[in-house]
C-alpha cells in the first residue's frame, strides 16, 4: 500500500456513541504519527497501542491525563488510506460515530490526500498469537496486509461469519468501511446504565433483534457483522504505527485482544523487524 499524506485540513461532526454528547474534529496534515489534540482541555495523546487504556466496546488511548476514546472507526480510515501523519483536533472526549461505520470518514479523507514519499513497515517474522477461552489473535508472516476475521454469535441474525480480506484503499472503501457498528436490542438499558450507547441510535448503529435487526434500511451486506469487526481490526492494529506487513487472524477477536496482540507482537524482537 503506498503512503499518503493530508494536503489539507477536512472536518467532521457528530455525536459520541456512547457518551451521547456532541463533538467536532479537524484533521489536519501533520508530521509525526497520528496525535489527536483536545481543543477543549488543550492536551494531546499520540495514536499508540502503548497508551491505550481500555478495550470495553472502544478503544481508547491517554497520556498525561489527556485521553480520546472511540478511536478505531477514524483510524481504519486513516490506515486504509496509507496515511500515516495527522493531527486530529477535537473538542471532546470522544471520535463522534457518523452512521457507525468508517465510510463517512472515507469519503471526507479521500480526496484530500496525495502520495507521500515511501516509508518504514513492520513485518511480522514468526506467529504470534493471543487467547482467551476460546476466542484467539494471532499475527502470522505473511507477504502482503491480509485480514481474516471470524465470529462467532448466538444471534440468529448474525451465527458464524468469515472475510478474508487483503488491505487496499479501493478495497477498504467499497467492501469494509460502510459496515456498521451493532448491538443487541435488548441489552440498550443495561448498556446505558454502564455509560455506555447513550448516543446510539438506527442512524449509527444496527440493533441486533433475535433473528432479524430492527433498522428499517436492513443490512448493507449479508455478512455486514464480520465485515465491521475487520474494519475493527484494520484500525486497533493501525496503533502499531507503522503498516504491519503479515497475516492477521482473529476468531471471536475484539478491541481488547487486538491490543494484547500488538503488546505479543512487539514483546520479542524476533517477532517483527522494521522493513523500509
């Protein structure tokens, strides 16, 4: 995938999925890895699997107190692009959701990039791989950026689902990023007594009924669920900082194994080098 860089700053608004409040952000060129800036508080965090803190339904990242969560959907964007520098600006705590998928930050990024000059990956030497029960992550040496993702879910809708999926922007654009975040119906209430979905709606979210969903559009895709925990997947392992050159596999995965992998992947030096 060859490397991109922002030629101009692009905005976006919306609403925090789960903290319900309402959030703008500016993208702007930048020079060293992805650094979101809070405008609200004035600090900053660096996009980094060594700063984020937690996994529960997000992935979020904090450094000195500063701390944006809900990062995933724009950083699968931003990979998925090649663009690897940017600083992100935002006025609250939270990425806002959009439609709850990664297309709308597709579309807003895409034609604001040009090449950038080629830069450093990291390739993956020898399988390394995560578990708990019987959910697994793993990184395996691969020549090229394949994805395959499996899930597992007792929804009637939703059952077993497969993609395997080698990284491109057009790729990315067409086939996984329009794939929306999901839940279940019946778990809105006790998901909001958590803190948790205060934001979420049927205009960000498919809401998982048994066997069907409760979004009177339907799906987008048949296999919509598993097509956006690779989107998932594409923007957790993006906190490498670098493109990960090597075969990603995950059944039953998740925000949480995604960033116990990264933390496996780069504990050895024998596990990945730093390819130019």
């Amino acid at each position: 995938m060859e490397a991109t860089r922002l030629r101009e700053p692009i905005e976006l608004s919306g609403v925090g999925v789960h903290s319900g409040a309402g959030v703008s952000l500016v993208v702007r060129p930048g020079e060293d890895g992805i650094v979101f800036r809070r405008t609200d508080t004035g600090g900053t965090v660096r996009a980094d699997w060594r700063n984020v803190t937690a996994t529960r339904l997000q992935t979020v990242v904090e450094a000195d107190g500063t701390s944006v969560k809900t990062i995933e959907h724009l950083m699968s964007a931003l990979a998925a692009l090649g663009v690897r520098d940017a600083i992100v600006e935002i006025d609250g705590a939270e990425v806002p959701i959009m439609d709850g998928s990664a297309a709308p930050f597709m579309d807003a990024l895409a034609p604001a990039i040009e090449p950038a000059p080629p830069r450093e990956a990291v390739r993956v030497m020898r399988p390394v791989a995560v578990r708990s029960k019987d959910a697994f992550a793993a990184f395996l040496p691969f020549e090229g950026r394949r994805f395959d993702v499996c899930i597992d879910f007792p929804d009637a809708i939703i059952g077993v689902q497969r993609l395997t999926f080698d990284l491109t922007a057009e790729g990315f654009a067409r086939d996984i990023a329009p794939a929306r975040t999901f839940g279940r119906l019946k778990d809105v209430d006790m998901l909001h007594r958590k803190g948790y979905a205060k934001g979420a709606s049927l205009e960000n979210a498919v809401a998982v009924d048994g066997a069907r969903v409760a979004n009177p559009e339907g799906l987008r895709f048949p296999d919509e669920f598993v097509r956006h925990k690779l989107l998932d997947a594409v923007g957790d392992t993006a906190l490498a900082g670098r493109p990960i050159i090597g075969l990603y596999r995950s059944h039953k995965g998740g925000h949480r194994l995604n960033y116990q992998l990264l933390r496996a992947l780069f504990a050895a030096p024998e596990n990945a080098k730093i390819v130019a």
